[in-house]
C-alpha cells in the first residue's frame, strides 16, 4: 500500500496556515491587552497616591493652587517612564522627549497609546460629612453643633469633629484619535477610558511630631486646648485650691505617695505614666 507524502505535506501546510490565520491575531491580540492592563493598573495607583497624600496633606487637597501640584505629582510618577527619578516641582508635559513616556504603552506601530498627558484628567473632591457631630447631639441644628464643638470637641485642639474625606478619580484615555476597531482589521490600537475612584477619610487627626510650635504638633495642639480666659483661670485655680490642699494633706500623711504634685493643667504632652512602661 502506497501513500500520497506529497498530499500528506500539503495538508500540513494547510493546517499550518489554518492555525496561524487564528493565532496570531490572538497573540497581538494578548499583547494588547496586556499593554491596557498595565494603563489600568497605571491609573488605579495614581487614584490611590491622591487619596492617600490627602490624608496626610488635607490642607492641600483642599486648596486649588497646592491640588495642582498634586495632580501633576501623579501625572509624572503613574504615567511617565516607570524608573523615571522624581524631583520637586517636575512635570511632565507633551513637548517632554520620547525617552521620558513608558515604553511598554505603545501600539504595533510604535505609536503612544497615550497620546497626550493632558488626556490624563484628575479629579480631587474633599467632602465633608457629619457623622461625628451628628452623634453627639442628635442632628441638632448646625448653630448648636457649632457651639458644642467649640467648647468642649475636637475644636478645642485644632481638630475637625467633620472632618471629611478625599474622592480622587482618574480618567485616562487611550488612543483618543484612533478610530473604531471593530472588525479587527488591524490590531494597532483601540480609542478606550480607563477610569478609577478612591475615596479615603482625610482627617485622621495625625499630628506632625511631638513638641514644636508647628500647628498639627501634639503639644500646640494641647496647649490651643488647654488655654482658657485669665479670669476663668483664676476661678479655676481658686476652685482647685481646697482639692490640692487636700492632696498634700493626703501626701504628707502617706495616704496618697506624690499627690501633691498634682498640677492642672499642665500636660507633658510625651510623658508615659510609669505603670505603663514595662521592667
């Protein structure tokens, strides 16, 4: 019995085309989307990095000049070349050299699937919200809320009883003037938005340092709420006298070993009691 080779061959060369007719355009196809993936993956760190740089610099989330920068600071450490240094006061704009884009983010042709910085759009919103407040007195009006937060909240020490949160939302397009690529004429690049939204508590009442007369240190912090008028303060002392003579009456008579060294008012904002330090 004889067999054909020479048909045998040329069916191997049809099954050969058949399966490069289908897997190429499926390798181009997840090497794109790949290159997207990275774009997306891109965008969602630079939501985070917002979020997160509001919550330790909410006074500049909240102004528009200092936002900016922010903005801008995102821009060039997400979506510029990836080992790319990081300096102050640096952006990155269109006329920034090739060399400086990532150069995974580009189509078949070699073209930038981000065509332009600017078609990296950010948003920051600071909101506020009324939790805090709203529990202590029961949806009271905003006057008595105001009032109680003065005088004995959070106010006192330079803190916001509402203090709100950070929303920070992303927008990048990809290949803006391409045109549709619907029937995979060609597997260069497809006109998409990439899009992420972070929202974060921004006031979380973290002070800069210990001691200083910085205002988000601890000790100006407690100094703003231990101040009070003179003449309560006079009142206060004169009220505390029969309670401090008692203390050292108690310390004299070994009841109360060093009450007498009680002192209102007076805060070592760093001091750790001795029964909370371990032998």
């Amino acid at each position: 019995m004889r067999t054909d080779r020479r048909g045998q061959g040329g069916q191997a060369l049809v099954e050969a085309l058949v399966a490069a007719i289908v897997l190429v355009p499926l390798v181009l196809l997840v090497v794109l989307l790949g290159k997207f993936q990275s774009m997306q993956q891109a965008t969602i760190a630079a939501s985070r990095t917002l979020a997160f740089e509001c919550t330790v610099r909410p006074d500049d989330c909240s102004d528009a000049v200092a936002r900016d920068a922010l903005v801008q600071e995102a821009r060039r450490r997400h979506f510029g070349r990836i080992d790319r240094e990081i300096y102050t006061a640096d952006r990155l704009d269109d006329t920034a050299p090739s060399q400086e884009r990532n150069p995974l983010w580009t189509d078949r042709r070699g073209r930038p699937l981000l065509e332009r910085y600017a078609d990296v759009s950010v948003t920051v919103t600071p909101s506020r919200f009324d939790a805090g407040r709203s529990t202590a007195i029961g949806r009271a009006s905003g006057d008595a809320a105001a009032l109680l937060d003065r005088l004995a909240g959070p106010s006192r020490f330079g803190l916001s009883l509402d203090g709100g949160l950070a929303t920070s939302e992303v927008r990048a397009r990809v290949s803006p003037s391409q045109a549709g690529n619907e029937q995979l004429g060609r597997l260069d690049s497809l006109p998409l938005l990439m899009h992420a939204r972070t929202a974060l508590l921004t006031d979380a009442w973290n002070a800069s340092g210990p001691y200083g007369e910085a205002e988000h240190t601890v000790q100006s912090r407690v100094q703003a709420g231990s101040r009070v008028d003179p003449l309560h303060e006079a009142g206060f002392r004169a009220g505390y006298q029969l309670t401090l003579w008692a203390l050292q009456l108690m310390d004299a008579a070994g009841l109360e070993p060093l009450a007498s060294e009680f002192r209102p008012h007076e805060v070592d904002v760093d001091r750790v009691p001795a029964d909370r330090i371990g032998s």
